[in-house]
C-alpha cells in the first residue's frame, strides 16, 4: 500500500490591481494532504489536523470535493481517503483553500495509472477551492500549483488558462496576519458591482503597469502601479487596522502593499530581505501600538511550489 503526501503552498492573490487575476506563492507556510487508494468510490476524510472547524464531509471540504470530481470526471475504479494538516492559518487571505484543494489533486495524481496534466489539476482544484469562495477564482489556486507568480485569465466560455509571469529580480513580501478570521464570501459580498469609468481606466493603467514592471525587473515600475483604487476602497473596513497602518507604511522603503487575497492579512513588497524585514519589524510595533494581535512572516515571492513525498505503509 502506498501514501502519498503532499504539501502546496499559501499564495498571495488579487495583488492589488489584478483581482481575481493575479497571484503569487510564499515559502514557509503550507497545507498537506496525504493520500492513500480505497476500493469504494468515494473520499473519506480520516483526520483533518489544525482545522478544527473544517468540516469533514466530503462534499463539504475543500480538499476533498476535487478527488469527487476526480472519481466522476476521470472514471476512476477507486476512491481516496485523505488526511488534512493545515499550516495556513483559516480564513486568513494566504489561500489555505486553494492549498489544500492543489495538495489534494497533486498527491492524488501520483496514485493514477495515467497521470494527468496541471490544467486537469487545475480544472479539479477549482472546483474544491470553490467550496470557500463561492465561486471560480483561480488567483490562489495557479500559483499554488505552478509556483512563482502567475496570471489566471478567463476566455468567454469560462475556460481558465494560467500565464506564467516571469521576472528576472527578487521580490520578498512580509505579510501581517491579524488573529482573526475573514471569510472569502463575506469579503466578495460587499463589492459593487458598479464602477465608475475613470476608476477603471486607472486600474487597467495599474495592473498594466505592475505586469510590465514584474515582466522587465523594474522596481519603480512595480512601486509606482502596485495600487488598487477598486478593491481596497470597499474591503478596508472589514480591517479597521488598514487606515491605522497605511501612513507610517508609506514611510518604508516598501515596493507597494495592500489586502491579500480577501484579507485580513496584509501583504506588501520589498526589493531587498533586509527591507522586508524592516517592514516586519515596523509592523509588529504597530500591532502592540493599535492593540491588534497577529503574526508577521517574510518570504521570497514565487520560490515556493507542491512537494511530494511518497510513504509505503503494510496493509
């Protein structure tokens, strides 16, 4: 009998003027699925670890609706049973959905007789990343599956399609993560659906801006349209914090920051481990200052991608 785990990584989405586009993965926080072959057709969750309102039907879980999908859509003889560790705290803007639904799939496919491609993977993930956000958002889900930073488009059938966007410099991100949870529905609910013309000419000059800045390796590029004047505006109020932290922020040496994913964490961007690490150091005195408990991590953007390990267990 054969195991096989898999970790995916927590991701960074929305990237301020790319919502629901752009994404990129971070080292040192992960989820991890183990996956082992049962003869019924079915998902059966053993344990979940770390996630103790995560629910465990099948049907329910993030992890665990793509391998349903997987059974139906590929035919497959077999089902799972799988056993969830949650390093990407809940709720929290990092897309611990996405990594847990991506690590799913990945270790999965390792168990097939045919192997399938990232965007079968893709196409399953998504569906299980649903579950949380309510609806088809593949931000969170590309880069946790291909790593680095990524852009998620849409034709107009709804297929997805991932564009790698390469870039030839270093990035590091330092991301504040307050201690309470948001939930991805609650922050897509109080968007408008209406925008102004001129917010959205500015925001297509943004996320224009920050993909040529990304793509050539220059810093003030990146610094100059990493801005959301959309998003940010509507969803800060769900971080009472965000306004507390914005002015002495604008005093570092940060590339541009702004909401994670559907927050609460924030993120933002340095050219150098030294300024990120400044920043960490400016936003834990704001933490103590404004009495908003959390934890600050920094990472290099795009290294992280899904690990595989396999395990022979006795029957």
């Amino acid at each position: 009998m054969k195991i096989v785990i898999a970790s995916a990584p927590a991701t960074v989405a929305n990237v301020n003027a790319g919502f629901d586009i752009l994404g990129f993965s971070l080292s040192g926080l992960a989820d991890q699925v183990s996956v082992r072959t049962i003869p019924e057709k079915i998902v059966r969750i053993k344990k979940i670890i770390g996630g103790d309102d995560l629910p465990l039907e099948p049907d329910k879980n993030t992890a665990a609706v793509p391998l349903l999908e997987m059974i139906r859509g590929e035919r497959l003889s077999h089902g799972f049973e799988i056993e969830i560790k949650k390093g990407i705290p809940l709720a929290s803007g990092l897309g611990g959905s996405a990594a847990s639904a991506v690590a799913a799939v990945v270790a999965a496919n390792q168990l097939l007789k045919k192997k399938l491609d990232n965007q079968k993977l893709f196409y399953y993930a998504l569906l299980g990343e649903a579950v949380a956000s309510g609806g088809l958002h593949g931000d969170n889900i590309a880069p946790a599956l291909y790593g680095g930073i990524t852009a998620c488009l849409k034709d107009s059938e709804g297929k997805f399609q991932v564009v790698p966007v390469s870039c030839p410099v270093k990035l590091y991100c330092t991301i504040f993560h307050p201690q309470f949870a948001l939930e991805t529905k609650k922050a897509r609910g109080v968007l408008k659906e209406n925008i102004l013309l001129k917010d959205y000419i500015q925001q297509s000059m943004h996320l224009t801006g920050l993909l040529l800045g990304l793509q050539s390796g220059d810093y003030d590029l990146i610094k100059l349209h990493t801005r959301d004047v959309i998003i940010t505006p509507q969803r800060k109020f769900l971080m009472p914090f965000y306004d507390h932290f914005l002015p002495d922020l604008e005093k570092t040496n940060s590339l541009g920051f702004g909401i994670s994913g559907a927050g609460p964490s924030l993120f933002s961007l340095s050219k150098t481990k030294k300024d990120a690490h400044q920043i960490q150091e400016l936003l834990l005195v704001l933490s103590k200052k404004y009495k908003i408990p959390g934890e600050v991590y920094v990472a290099q953007v795009g290294l992280a991608r899904p690990t595989i390990t396999f395990v022979k267990v006795k029957a």
